[in-house]
C-alpha cells in the first residue's frame, strides 16, 4: 500500500532528524491521507453551491444552465493556460534548455549557494512564464542535488517554486495581464485605446490617463469661476449697500 511506504519511510526519517523535520513530516502524512485532490473540492463545491441555489428559490434546471454556461465562458481562458503549460514544458524539457540546465548546474558550489541560487532562477524564469519555470527549475534542482554535495534536497525543492508565490503575476505570463488583453475585458471598446495620441496617430492611453504626467492631471478648480466671481460682469452677484458682497 502507497500509505504504508509513506508510513515507513517517513519512521525511518523521524528517528535521527530534526523536530521540525518530524513536524513537516507528520503534517505530509495526514494530508496525504485524509485531504482529497483538487477534483474531489469541486465535486464538492458543485453539489454545495447547487444545494444552497436550491435553497434559495431558484429551479434545478436554472442552476444547471448557469453552471454550464459559466463553465464554457472560460473556454478561452482555459486555453490559454494549456498552451502556456505544454509550450513551457516543451520548452523546459528540450536538447538546448537541457544543455544550459547542465551547465548551471554547476555554478552553485556549496549548499547554501544552492539554495539561494535555485530560488534566484525560480523567480527569473517565473518572471518570463511561470509554466516554463515550473518544469525548468525543477529540472535544475534535481540536477544540483546531483553536482553539490551535502545539499538538502528539500529545501532545494521548495527553492524551486517560490517563482510562483512572488513574481509570476506581475510577470509576461500573468493571468491578469492575459485576462485584460481578451475582448472580455472592455478594452477594446474604450474610445481612448483607439483614439491616435502622439506624433502619427499612435494607438495607446493618453498620459493623463496612466497618472504619470503632473501637466496633464485635473488641477483643483477655482473657489469661483472667473464668470462668475462677485464684483465682475455677466453675474448675478452684485455689492448693495446694506449688503455684504457677494450675497445675491
């Protein structure tokens, strides 16, 4: 039984390491054990989520078509988070990527350097395409687990994900930045994206509109117009003896 190998091998790590080892490992078994995998949550949060619509009023067949159609509006989305994977991972995984894995392998030469190198690339690479990284600096660390000794590979192997807690949103392959350049996200209909700005019509946001230029930013308006200032033409507003001026 997979559960008894875990079992067994975790006992012989838990007599000469440390307690936070044993901790973490302890932690590794239950999970193991008792969590489900990602598609046992959304059977779940399915069912759930159908049972409270119920609750509600609405009829089965009303929540069986919301469900579907907001399951294929994320068709486009979904797409494009499979063609970052497969083009990360056939990337990762070929001769030349394969050669340069080899060859950094071999920078790092104690196991802290390791460490602190193997996360540095995790969060580069994450930078250009997460999916990329995930296959890539896998494949780094284990290779440097080979070349360096005394290394832990642990702590090597979590060196090789912090990519995508840190960098990977804000990088080229970032979920909101592929979200906002779909049609869903009313980009294309804002008036100031198609507009020409600049020498020959180039296409783009005015600088008043990215909050970079001082000149261009609204300027707090005057207490009264200059039309309308007491004491000048054109107003209503006028100094009558008895009267304070500007009083009407």
């Amino acid at each position: 039984m997979v559960g008894d190998v875990h079992t067994e091998r975790d006992a012989e790590v838990l007599e000469g390491d440390t307690w936070p080892a044993r901790v973490a490992l302890r932690f590794t078994a239950f999970t193991e054990r008792w969590l489900p995998d990602a598609f046992g949550f959304v059977l779940v949060g399915t069912f759930l989520i159908f049972a409270l619509g119920l609750a509600t009023g609405e009829s089965p067949t009303t929540l069986v078509d919301a469900w579907g159609q907001g399951c294929w509006s994320l068709i486009q989305f979904t797409l494009q988070m499979a063609m970052i994977i497969i083009g990360g991972y056939a990337v990762a995984v070929s001769a030349p990527v394969a050669r340069l894995i080899a060859r950094m392998g071999q920078i790092p030469k104690s196991p802290r350097a390791a460490i602190a190198f193997t996360a540095a690339v995790a969060m580069i690479s994450s930078y250009l395409n997460w999916a990329f990284s995930l296959i890539f600096t896998a494949i780094l660390a284990k290779e440097i687990a080979r070349v360096v000794r005394g290394v832990d590979y642990r702590a090597l192997g979590a060196m090789a994900f912090p990519g995508l807690g840190t960098v990977w949103a804000q990088g080229l392959s970032g979920s909101a930045a592929l979200q906002v350049a779909g049609p869903a996200s009313g980009a294309d209909r804002d008036p100031a994206v198609h507009r020409g700005h600049g020498p020959g019509g180039t296409r783009g946001l005015p600088v008043s509109r990215t909050g970079s230029s001082r000149a261009d930013r609204p300027t707090r308006p005057a207490p009264f117009p200059p039309s309308r200032r007491p004491g000048t033409r054109g107003t209503r507003m006028s100094c009558v003896r008895g009267t304070r001026c500007g009083e009407p």
